[in-house]
C-alpha cells in the first residue's frame, strides 16, 4: 500500500508545511486562480444546484447497484476482445499487472496521471522488476525526476514554483533554458517523446467506465494520455471500482461537473475513450487491452455509514477551497490522497494507525461541502471520524481525562457552579497577558497563537443573578 507520501510525524510534518514559504504561496496562487475559474463556469452553466443533485443521484444509483454495473462492463470488455481481472487487494492488482508486464517482456512502460496506481503503489513494484516507468503527465513527470510525491489529486506538483522547476530540470536533466512554462514544456515534450516511441506497455487510470460499451473514458489537457494508449501494443487501464456510469448520457454529466470543478474549465482539452483493443482494418489501439478493477478496500466503505464518500469524482475542488490544505499543502497530509477528501479517504483505506491526525486538519468550516460537484457530506464525515477515533481510545490520555472532567463536572450543577465560582476567581489571578501560567499540552499548543483571555474574577451566573437584581 503507497498510501502514505512521509514516514515523518503528523506535527513534524505540517511545522515543515508551515515553513515552506514556496509552497504556501504556489498553493494559495492556484486555489484563487482555479478557484475564480470554477465559479465563473459554475455560473455560466446555471442551475448549478440541480446539476449537483443530478450527479448525486446518478453516483448513488451507480452504488446502490454497482454488483450489476461491474458485472456488464466485464461483460461488455470481453465482448470487446479486451481481459477484465478484479483485485481484492493493492497486491492482487499489482501482481497482475507485473505479470502482463514480465509475459510481455516489458523494458520501458509509459504511464498518464493515476490516483489508483498510486493508491497500489505500482511503479515500484514494477521498478523492482527492473522496468522503467516513465510518468508522462507532466507534474507528474515533474515529481519523478527528483523522487517527489503528489501533492493535489488533479494539480500534482502544484507545491512548486517554475524557479524551483527550472532548477531541478537543470540539475535533472541538464536543461538550460528559462523558466518559462512553454520553454520548460517543450523540451520534456521532446525527452519523454522518445519513450512513447519505446515503450512496450501504456498504462493509464479511468476517470469513468461505462457500463453499456465496456469503454473506459480519460480526461486529460496534455495530450500524453493518447500517446500513451495508442502507441504501446499492450494497454492496461486501472481503476478504483466504483469509478462507473451506466451509459454515456451520465458520463456526460459527471464529465461537465468534473472539468468544471477540477481546473474551471468547460472541458478538459483531451476527452479519450478506450474501447477494447484495436481491430481489424483500425489503424491506431492497443493490441492488447486490460482492465484492472481495484476494490482495496471500497466494498467494506460500501456497507459502511462513510459509504458517501464513494460517489466522489476526484475533481479537487474541495482541495481548492480548503484553509488547512492552503497552510499545510497536500505533504501536510502525508496521504496520496489529502485535503478534505483525502481527510476522509486515506483512513478508510490506509487505517487509523496511519491517518488518524488527518480528520483533525480540518476547522469544520464546510466550504467542501459547498463545492463537491455530487454533494459529499465532507465535514459531516470528518466529524464521524472524530467520533470512531474519539470512541477507540486513540486520543491523547490527557485529552481523554479532561474530557471525561468537563462531562463529569457538567452534569452535577453543584460541582459546576462550585467549580465556575472558584474558576473564574483562580483564573483572574493566575491568567497574564493572554498566557496560561503552565504552559503543558493543549494548552500551551493553543496559546502559542491565541490570546487566553483573563476572566474578570466573576462567573457568568454571579453576573447573570446580579443583573437580575438590579
Ligand atoms: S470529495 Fe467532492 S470536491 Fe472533493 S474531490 Fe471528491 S468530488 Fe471533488
């Protein structure tokens, strides 16, 4: 599982975040860039709400009856001549694909943009067999060169500026040019060109399967994803399972929601689909075409109360919009997956062990909630998290017991009203210049940026009764 992006603690991880004031301010750029786009495209289309509620219901009706639908579009892809292999688990898809891989002979494999291959962990396990992967979308490609981790699910280098970008193509690959984006495009265009021309296999995601023609559609703006299925004899498409749609009518749909929420964009530059591989008297395809369907772990959120969170489309917009991701960027989460979807996501298929700080970079302010193009309760679902992690005994024993002490002191009023007497009295002459006089634990954590303001040696209900005499 290559779910995690650092083996680095949470807190080391979003101090490192904090300091890096590259990053900031690249993430802070593109969330008021693609952000102002998404609402202008939002607009322009009108209706916008019962576009969301039309995407919510056809995602839902998608999972309500997903057993059919996988078992039509298995159909339909051997219909097509293409193989269709289910995998339980991230080792089950990767030890099929390393197999097509080893039967092929495979040297150099090209692959475009897959959330899920990095969910499986696939390029390495492919790298020990001694292949070369080469990432074709260019942030992606970006990443590579320097053994980089995605930081956005649509925008994956999104942390970096093009200064840094130059510098590191210059150390890389010896580039020499500005730092111009089209400079610095045109010549990776020219470098990964000739591994198009060499690979043997091209391997890419799936934005949607549609069920009825067995085809897999791929939304992309750079044009590799077409080098990348077209060329390579053999094609192996990878996709989460719950990355459907019925027909092309919905398709159409999520696909109109996704351009728009993802880069603010009525289309994606490329729409591609795949149908099987190539045929008789066809002049470009695969001739071998493979579907890889990926549960690891979605049919257990299916029968979950977080199975809401499968109708997502990987769009990004609750990235965009999200304060915490604008501070921490998506290396803060240490997850493929960050941001409010991956808050939700990556404990549910990498565990708690892992991801169980994730549902707490979040200040509950629901913008995602307003943006997921299929209505994801997003915060509503963060805050379940807290309850399950709260309710397992993962949270900090000092964090329990004061917990436990307010809940106690709040249900017997006399304590309450003893305690808030004495409290405020205490408080008065202890609290100094916004500071607590022992700075320990959550305390000193919380007012390391905040005031703790002095209490005017009153409690409430002392002030409440003597208002009511006056
Ligand atoms: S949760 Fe909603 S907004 Fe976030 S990536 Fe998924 S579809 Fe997009």
């Amino acid at each position: 599982m290559s779910l995690k992006t650092s083996n680095l603690a949470f807190k080391v991880r979003v101090d490192n975040q904090i300091q890096n004031e590259m990053m900031r301010k690249a993430v802070v750029k593109a969330q008021e860039t693609i952000g102002a786009n998404r609402l202008k495209m939002v607009n322009e289309l009108g209706n916008w709400e019962e576009w969301r509620d039309l995407a919510k219901q056809i995602r839902n009706h998608v999972l309500a009856n997903l057993d059919a639908y996988l078992y039509q579009l298995s159909e339909k892809v051997h219909q097509n001549g293409g193989h269709v292999y289910f995998a339980e688990t991230a080792e089950e898809a990767t030890a099929y694909i390393r197999k097509v891989a080893l039967e092929k002979q495979a040297k150099k494999i090209v692959k475009s943009k897959s959330m899920v291959t990095e969910e499986i962990g696939l390029n390495e396990v492919l790298e020990k067999e001694g292949m070369k992967v080469v990432e074709t979308d260019l942030g992606e490609y970006l990443l590579q060169i320097v053994g980089d981790k995605p930081s956005h699910i649509v925008v994956p280098a999104i942390h970096k500026d093009r200064y840094k970008i130059r510098q590191e193509l210059h150390e890389q690959l010896g580039y020499n040019g500005s730092e111009t984006p089209e400079e610095m495009t045109a010549f990776i265009r020219q470098v990964i060109r000739k591994d198009f021309l060499e690979a043997d296999i091209g391997i890419s995601g799936c934005n949607f399967a549609v069920a009825e023609t067995g085809s897999v559609c791929l939304v992309t703006n750079e044009g590799n994803l077409r080098l990348a299925t077209t060329v390579p004899k053999t094609h192996i498409a990878v996709m989460g399972m719950e990355r459907l749609a019925p027909t092309f009518q919905e398709v159409d749909v999520l696909i109109t929601m996704l351009a728009r929420s993802a880069v603010g964009a009525k289309l994606t530059a490329y729409n591609t689909w795949l149908t099987g591989p190539r045929l008789d008297g066809e002049t470009d395809g695969p001739e071998e075409f493979h579907l890889v369907i990926v549960d690891n772990g979605r049919s257990k959120i299916l029968e979950s109360e977080f199975k809401e969170v499968l109708r997502c489309i990987r769009c990004g917009a609750c990235l965009n919009t999200c304060p915490a991701y604008r501070q921490i960027g998506g290396h803060g989460y240490g997850s493929i997956y960050p941001g409010p979807i991956g808050s939700v996501i990556s404990p549910l298929l990498g565990g708690y062990e892992e991801f169980k700080e994730l549902p707490y970079a979040c200040s509950l302010c629901t913008a995602c909630n307003s943006v997921c193009p299929v209505k994801i309760p997003l915060a509503q679902l963060i805050l379940k998290h807290r309850e399950h992690i709260a309710q397992s005994g993962m949270t900090p024993a000092a964090e329990r017991l004061s917990i436990f002490g307010f809940n106690f002191a709040n249900s017997h009023p006399t304590l309450w009203k003893v305690g808030m007497k004495v409290g405020a009295k205490v408080a008065a002459k202890f609290i100094k210049n916004g500071k607590a006089p022992i700075q320990v634990g959550a305390l000193a954590e919380w007012t390391k940026a905040r005031d703790l303001p002095t209490p005017e040696g009153e409690s409430f209900r002392e002030w409440f009764e003597k208002r009511g005499k006056n």
